[in-house]
C-alpha cells in the first residue's frame, strides 16, 4: 500500500481525490473513502489535493490513524 485515507475524511464530500487519481484506486465506502492498495501507482497526486488532508503516505501515516491501513485492506479484501 502507498497512501492512505485516514479518517480525517469522515463524511467528507469534495472528492477532490477521485478526479485526480489517474487509475481510478479510490472508492467512497459508507463512512470513508479509502485506497485500493493493489492499484495505487504510488502518485501522491490524491495527498495533494486533499482539502482535509487527510492522505498520507503509508510510512509516513501517524501513529493514530495506523486503523486506516486496516480499513482499506479489509475493504478490498477478496
């Protein structure tokens, strides 16, 4: 997994990532939306334009939002 949405998006509606994303990675879920970490390219190009900034690449994720890793596999979990 490269980025990762943290819940910092909670009920966040601009969506700003989902246009810019170039393999289309990110899907809204019913609370959050989350990257897909089979798809992600690595772009960061979602990270820039967070208006909540709310992504954050995985090395970099704090501490606290650690859950988020979680979430987003368990959500494209097969």
């Amino acid at each position: 997994m490269a980025f990762v949405i943290t819940e910092l998006c909670r009920d966040e509606k601009a969506a700003v990532c989902l246009d810019v994303c170039p393999v289309n990675c990110i899907v809204r879920t019913d609370t959050q939306y989350v990257i897909d970490p089979d798809l992600c390219i690595d772009c960061g190009a979602c990270e820039l334009v967070c208006p909540v900034e709310a992504i954050y690449f995985e090395d970099d994720l704090p501490y606290e939002y650690q859950s988020a890793t979680l979430l987003a596999r368990n959500h494209f979990r097969n």
